[in-house]
C-alpha cells in the first residue's frame, strides 16, 4: 500500500510537471542534456520578458538555455538603458530556482559574410560591442567563448538557403575561434552544414532562436523546439562547455531530424533501443527515448518506431537498417545493424 501511495504522488508529480520526465537515455558514462543555445528577449528583438524563457524551458524539459540577445540590434533600446547583460542577469536569478542552467551569451548580428555569430559562455556583453568583426570575437575569445556561426542557409543571408563558407570563416577556423554551426535554427535545418562540421571538426548545433512566445512558435506544429542533445559528465554548465568544446552533441531540428558525428549518433541510437530477436528473425524494438526514429529495409520499405513506442521490423538477409531521420553527414543517413 505504502509503494502504491508513493508510485500514485510521483505520478501526480510527472503529471502537473514537478518532476521533468526522462525522455532520453544517457550514454554510458556521459550524462544527456537537453540545452538550446540561442534565444532573445525583450533586450533584442524578442518579444519576452527573461524569466518567460526560463519557465518555458522548465516546461519543454529543457537542462539548460543560453539568452543570446543581439549585440547591434536593439528595438526596443529606448525603453531599456541598462546594458548587454541584463536580460541573462535577469533571467539566471530565477533559473537557479528553477534548477534550470542559464549561460551568458550574445549574438553578433553582421552581414553575410561573416553572417551572426553567437558567443557562449562569456563574461561581459558589454565588453563585446567592437565595431570590427575579428576583434570582437577576440574578445569573445579572450572571455573564454564558445563561438557558433548562426543559420548559416537562412535566407535572409543566403536567398537560395544555399551554406557558403567564406574566407573569413577560413581565419576563424585557423585560428581556433569557430567550435560550432547551427545545423537546425527555428523552423529550418541546414544539411550543408555538415560538410563544414565533418570537414574542420566542429560541434552540431541545434537551437530554437525564439523570439516570441516558444509554445505558440513551435509546439503548435511540432512535438518540441530544435534543440541539441549534450553528453556531458554532470549537469553543470562547466561540463556543457567542456562536452561543446570536445564536440559531444547532436543536434535535433523540429522536426525530428537529427544530425552529428556518425559514431556519436550511433551511439545515441543504439542506447535509445530495446531490441529484441525472435527465433524467425524477426525484430521487435522498443523506444526509451521520446524521439521517433525511421528505420528503412535494403528493399527501401519504412518503419516507423514512434517515440516510447514499439515496432515489429522484418527479417532481412543484411540486418543493416538505414535510420532515415539521423543525418551524419551531408549525404548519408545512419546505417545500423541490429542485434540483441
Ligand atoms: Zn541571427
Ligand atoms: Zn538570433
């Protein structure tokens, strides 16, 4: 009676939201964090007061969020005189009571090329306001950044949402002050990204960019926001910025599709299934991850295993599936092969 009682208030506590749901495996000795690395307030050009974002994340099931206000875009300035850092000042007083992790950043918002840029995990956004593009980032880099090139195919830089990679882009690598590119923002996610973050070993980021109310952007269409699934050793923001910096993360557009290094996406999917062989050959899998998966034949037939679901997938001579919604890079999906 006492176990069914204590079972019956952690239920209610699931149900009203207490308690995050667990929604997708760790990996081994890696903890997975669920963390979106771009977003504005009314401090920029988004449409929220701080504190909403962090409430959002609570509800969305995020670990952590970055309030990336833009540097040179200032709309509502006139109304708020008090600096760059306010809005994250704001909003990581009350995340800490949320047990939500908030990190300082900013969004250098320039033309294309170089396009935007957010700068993660810094010290001062104030310090940052640097008319000439390289040495802003130097001092971006000299905080201690983590610098992420923005919706490199959006169109309002790129009208054919083609990704170009640039000369500047070039420096930024040879000089180790690029970590990471946008593979999912907002509605969009940009598959030619992957050429560049395969190419000069960058983390693939997913993120939401939100600048009105999250759950009218994104929940009305579509399960969750984009976000970015981090393995990292513990849930603190020194062990997201180590796992980033190493490149542990993948990251998972609106809709479901998902992309990153191929043994890290492996990896991934493998410890979301159950998988269970009959006698016949037949597959039985189970989904301990909230994130469906397409799993497809050699003959080309699709198999959808939905989130926390189940599927029956049939036998084949090779037991190679292709998993249609993880990309690993520019034009290949994930192979696996299944066994018990
Ligand atoms: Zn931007
Ligand atoms: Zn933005």
């Amino acid at each position: 009676m006492q176990n069914r009682s204590l079972l019956f208030i952690i239920m209610l506590l699931l149900f009203v939201g207490v308690i995050p749901a667990q929604t997708v495996p760790d990996l081994g000795e890696y903890k997975t964090l669920k963390c979106d690395f771009h977003m504005h307030t009314i401090y920029s050009d988004g449409l929220v007061w701080p504190t909403v974002r962090v409430d959002e994340a609570v509800r969305e099931g995020l670990d952590a969020i970055a309030i990336t206000d833009h540097l040179e875009y200032l709309p509502h300035k006139k109304y708020l005189p008090d600096g760059h850092n306010i809005s994250y000042e704001i909003a990581n007083k009350y995340a800490k009571k949320k047990n939500i992790i908030c990190i300082r950043g900013a969004e250098f918002t320039r033309w294309m090329p170089p396009g935007h840029f957010n700068a993660l995990f810094i010290q001062d956004a104030n310090k940052l306001i640097i008319k000439e593009f390289l040495p802003a980032i130097e001092e971006a880099i000299n905080q201690g950044a983590f610098i992420l090139w923005n919706h490199p195919g959006w169109i309002v830089h790129q009208p054919d949402k083609v990704v170009r990679w640039y000369d500047i882009h070039t420096t930024l690598v040879e000089r180790n002050w690029l970590h990471g590119i946008e593979f999912a923002n907002w509605h969009e996610y940009y598959p030619g990204v992957l050429k560049f973050t395969d190419k000069y070993n960058l983390a693939v980021i997913g993120n939401s960019d939100v600048h009105g109310v999250s759950s009218e952007v994104f929940l009305s269409q579509s399960d969750h926001r984009p976000f970015t699934l981090v393995f990292a050793t513990e849930r603190s923001e020194a062990a997201i910025k180590e796992a980033l910096f190493a490149g542990r993360c993948i990251a998972v557009a609106e809709k479901d599709i998902l992309a990153g290094p191929k043994d890290l996406t492996n990896r991934f999917v493998k410890a979301c299934l159950e998988v269970q062989v009959s006698n016949n050959g037949d597959i039985f899998l189970t989904n301990r991850s909230d994130l469906p998966f397409i799993f497809m034949s050699s003959n080309q037939k699709e198999y959808l295993l939905p989130k926390s679901g189940t599927v029956n997938l049939p036998k084949q001579n090779e037991n190679v599936w292709t998993i249609k919604n993880v990309l690993v890079d520019n034009n290949n999906y994930l192979t696996l092969t299944l066994e018990k």
